[in-house]
C-alpha cells in the first residue's frame, strides 16, 4: 500500500496526538508512578514540605513501598515518610493529578507541584499545572472520583 503525501502528513500529525488519550485497560499501571522502579523521578517527596519545593534523592537513603523505590535527600527524610508515608506520598500515586481528574495517566515532572490543604499533588508539566490550579477542590473532587480505577 503506497500513502501519498497528504496521508503520510496526517498520520505524522495525529501521532503526537495519540500520545494524549487515555491507555486502554490492557494491563494494570503500577499504584505509584515509577520509572525503572523509582518513584516520582527520583525526587524526595518529604522536601516539598520541608525545603519548599522538589529535591533530588540519594541512592544511600531509599526505602521501598507500595512496589517502588523512593529515594530521599537525607535519612531525616527517610525515617519521616517510613513514620507517616501518606503524609508525604503525592496524591493519585504520584501521577498527574490533573490528568487523574480528566480519567487517565500521566506520567509528572518533579517542577510541576503544588502542596494544597496539606497534600502533595504533582503534575505532568507547568502547563498542566495551570489548568490544575484554576480549580483544585474541583479538580481534586473528580481525580478521587476516577481513582485507582484509572490504574486499569
């Protein structure tokens, strides 16, 4: 089957889109967003509260929970999320939150966070962070509506 060039144009321009809509129910999606098992892109989720923003962890302090490796700045750090891991633990497993509230996954940027009413929520990019924040109860409201069942 030979395309012409209109075709090969539109099927080069719809394949970003693709990237964009929801996964499909082939497999369950791990509970906490990982990369080669590492949580949340290696970044300690204890220093969004205590150091006012993403930190990058240090092998020599992880801990393993909820099937992923998370990695922290110090062992303070550590031993706080190992006393009180939901006190720490972004919210939708790390996922997009703003995603989570549209119904599906997206993996997070470590700069796209936002602490709200005590709770860490991460998001895909700056961007999505920006229609996070125009409505974060309301966003916050329909994410807990879609999770985990949005895990597959």
């Amino acid at each position: 089957m030979t395309l012409s060039r209109r075709q090969t144009l539109g099927l080069a321009l719809a394949a970003p889109a693709l990237l964009l809509l929801p996964r499909g129910a082939a497999a369950r999606e791990p509970e906490v967003f990982q990369t080669r098992t590492i949580a949340i892109n290696g970044t300690d989720p204890v220093a969004y509260f205590t150091a006012g923003g993403p930190v990058a962890g240090d092998a020599a302090h992880e801990l393993m929970w909820r099937g992923a490796t998370w990695r922290f700045a110090s062992a303070a750090n550590r031993e706080a999320f190992e006393m009180n891991p939901m006190r720490y633990a972004p919210r939708f497993g790390g996922y997009c939150a703003y995603a989570a509230s549209k119904g599906y996954l997206a993996p997070t940027q470590p700069e796209a966070w936002t602490v709200y009413e005590d709770t860490l929520y991460l998001n895909a990019n700056l961007r999505a962070r920006e229609l996070w924040l125009q409505d974060i109860p309301g966003n916050i409201a329909k994410g807990e509506a879609n999770w985990p069942a949005i895990l597959g």
